[in-house]
C-alpha cells in the first residue's frame, strides 16, 4: 500500500513525542531529523521537505498548548496539520457547468491509465453525483485506444462517442459536445493522445483542443509508482496547459508516495482523484486531511463509513442486529454479511482505515487472503439449508461430504465451525453484558 514505509517511519517518531509532558526545542530538532529522513525516503521533492520541516519546526518550537492536549500530542497534531495542507488542506471537488454539459479534458503520458481512469470517472459520476456522463474517444493514434474506450462504455452500459481514428481529435471534441447537449448529457470525458513523453506536437494538439471545447476541468493523470517523474510531468502539461486538477493512479501500489506529497507544492494543482485498485469502482475523491490521518496512524474512519454506507444494505443490517440480539444468527446470514463486506473493497486496505490497527497485534503487515474467504463460501455453501440453521447437528460423516463438496479439507470444515461457534459465545456473553449494564451492573471495561 502507499505511504507504508513513510507511515512506518513517521508513527514511530511521533510515538516517542506523544506522552512527553514537556517537548524540549532539541526533541524537535531530532524528530524533524527523522522526518526530513523519512519524506526524502518517499521520495517527496527536496524542496518541499525542506518547506515543510521549516513550517512544522516553527510552529512546534514554542507551541501553545491546548488544554486537552500534552505538548507531545500537540506537535503531532502540528505534523498531521501541516501534512494536511502539503496536500492541498481540503478536498477539492469536481467542477459542476452553470450551462451544461461540464467538459472535462483527460490528458497525461501513455501507460499512465488514462483511458481506464476515464471509465472509472465516468462510472463514479454516475453512481455517486447521479450524473448522465458521455465518453469520448479522443485518442486516434494509439492502436486500439479507441477499441479500450468502447469496451468500457460496454461495461459499464454508458454511451461512447467515437468518429474512428481519421477525423482530428479537435472535430471529435466539438462534435462529441453537440451531440451531448442534443443528448442531454451533463458530463463529457474527453480521452486525449498520449504520448511516451512530452513533445511540441501533442501540446499543440491539446491546446486546440482546450480552446475549441473550453474545458471547465483539465485532468492530468499520472502513476503514482514514478514517483518524482509524475512530479516532473504534472510541472510541465501545467505550465503548458493550466490543469485544473491531478488524478494519481496506482496509489495502492507498491508507492512510497512522494508525488502524491509533492505534486501540490510543486504545481499549485490539486490531487481530485486517486485511484486504489483495478476494478472500475476503485476511484476516489482525495481527501487531504484523512490521507494525512492514514499517513500518521489515525486512520480514515470517514472513508471506512463511506464505504459502508455505498456498499450495505441498510434493511439487511437492522435486520442483523435483530438475529445478533436474539442469537439467531446463523451460516447463511455469516455468508451474506462476507457478501457485503467484500463490496467494499480489499480487507487489507479496510482494516488500514482503522484508528490504531497498526499498534494492534496480528492486524500490521496483515495480508488477507481473498482465496481463504473465497474457500470460507465454499464450504457454507455446501452445506444443507438444515445444516446452516443448526450446525450443532454436522456429524463426522457430514463433515466428509461438506468437505468433499466445497473441494476443502475436513480440518477446514472443523475449523470454521469453531470459529463460527466461538462468535456466537461471544455475541451472547455481550448481550448479556449488556442487558447487565442496563439492570446497573458494573463491567471494569463497560463502565
């Protein structure tokens, strides 16, 4: 995942901080040593760490400190803050035409997932903003970008606007526009050429483009895996273009995160989008103060509930609740409840989200197979509708062709069970801890 390395380093810093009662200016000065260390690690624009070690120095020396907080805590809170604002300092949404359709310019290098993170933009305009958006196949000189576009627009059942690739990208762009007013589409994605680098005839291409459809956004998309080039690349299409927003593709990668630092400093432009995986779905809206807080080991609670909220079934989860409480829970609710967590993206990456998982035993570095959930489904599903319902009746002989059935072993079988039967004990010592606590019980841990 990105920021591992950094977030490694500058957890453990601001751990040695957080309970002292006094923070001495030589304290400061080690722990900006070490997070100076850990920014050019990430590979973060040298000036820019040095911009940012000033700021945070000056403000942490001779701090005032909240009541609430010990002056360890508050230099940690001056570090997440100032790496908040290195990003941007807030989210900066997407642009919205007074007279539509709203024309957004893709541009960026080949290889980057240009035409990909077109798809995925489109799909999140409609599912999360209810838009109606229009692609269109801009790019004539790469083989098959064209044919990539279409194909997206099939699976996403959403319209693909293409003149083939012997008419000007400029006559596709005015046209693609008309069309969508007659449409009434409210967004136009227009998937520019690439090019393996930046060279004079693919800016004066674009610059037509730009001044025949008069972009209310220009997105240039960049791979977060080359670090300080994406850096290199966003300076030079701004200069030459003006962008109006960055989205970085490949964050979940194997980055060490330094353009995502970067890229605002050094061109002023904001980061929009990142995306987080490969799927069509896995673009989101960034947002610079829960990437600090992920950064620093406070988690991202928001997105996690965001995530919820898109992906669970409201009715499903009361009715959850209600078999939680009563002990009714059984295989089958276990194996829908898989289904709507699996919605919601890779484990891994939600279990990061989570305030503190990386203090907690067994959850840092945790890699979570999807192939074991995946075998977990098998063997409930192999189960007889008796069996899920009451699995204290599943005998040896049962076990065999439960196991035989999903293709998994006995042990397998005998192992979920005990986890299974394991959950339920616990649901039903907090239930009844809790009706405890409603009759005035005392619990060291409740109270």
């Amino acid at each position: 995942m990105a920021f591992e390395g950094l977030a490694d380093r500058l957890q453990s810093t601001m751990q040695k901080l957080k309970g002292k009662g006094k923070v001495t200016e030589a304290d400061v000065k080690e722990m900006m040593r070490e997070v100076r260390l850990a920014l050019l690690e990430a590979d973060v624009n040298f000036k820019v760490v040095k911009d940012f070690v000033k700021r945070v120095s000056e403000r942490a020396v001779g701090q005032e400190v909240l009541k609430s907080l010990t002056p360890g805590q508050q230099v940690v809170k001056v570090v997440q803050e100032e790496l908040t604002a290195l990003m941007g300092g807030e989210q900066s949404k997407i642009a919205v035409s007074n007279r539509p359709p709203t024309v957004i310019m893709m541009v960026g290098l080949q290889g980057a997932g240009k035409t990909t993170t077109t798809g995925k933009l489109a799909n999140l305009l409609r599912k999360k903003y209810n838009r109606n958006p229009l692609l269109v196949a801009g790019d004539i000189y790469r083989p098959a970008a064209i044919k990539q576009l279409e194909t997206l627009g099939k699976q996403l059942s959403m319209p693909v606007f293409s003149l083939g690739d012997q008419v000007s990208p400029v006559e596709i762009a005015k046209q693609a526009i008309a069309h969508a007013k007659a449409e009434h589409h409210d967004y136009v994605l227009i998937d520019t050429a690439g090019r393996l680098h930046i060279d004079e005839n693919l800016m004066d291409e674009l610059q037509q483009i730009k001044e025949l459809s008069n972009p209310d956004e220009i997105f240039l998309v960049v791979d977060a895996m080359t670090g300080q080039d994406a850096v290199n690349v966003a300076d030079s299409f701004n200069k030459q273009l003006g962008l109006t927003g960055v989205v970085l593709t490949k964050l979940d990668g194997d980055t060490r995160g330094g353009a995502a630092l970067s890229i605002r400093s050094v061109t002023n432009t904001p980061i929009k989008f990142v995306g987080l995986g490969e799927k069509l779905d896995a673009l989101e809206a960034f947002h610079p103060e829960r990437m600090a807080s992920r950064i620093l080991g406070m988690g991202d609670v928001l997105s996690l509930i965001e995530k919820a909220q898109a992906n669970v079934d409201e009715e499903k989860a009361k009715e959850l609740e209600a078999k939680l409480r009563t002990l009714s829970f059984t295989f089958d609710d276990f194996l829908e409840q898989l289904g709507q967590v699996r919605k919601m993206g890779p484990l891994d990456e939600l279990i990061g989200m989570l305030p503190g998982a990386n203090k907690v035993k067994g959850l840092k570095n945790l890699q979570v197979d999807e192939k074991q959930i995946s075998h977990v489904e098998a063997i409930i599903q192999s189960m007889t509708k008796e069996e899920k319902d009451h699995p204290d009746i599943i005998n040896a002989s049962r076990k065999k062709r439960i196991a035989k059935g999903s293709g998994r072993s006995v042990q397998e079988v005998n192992r979920l069970l005990k986890q299974f039967e394991d959950m339920k004990k616990m649901m039903k010592q907090m239930t009844s801890m809790s009706k405890g606590k409603k009759k005035g019980m005392k619990f060291p841990f409740l109270s």
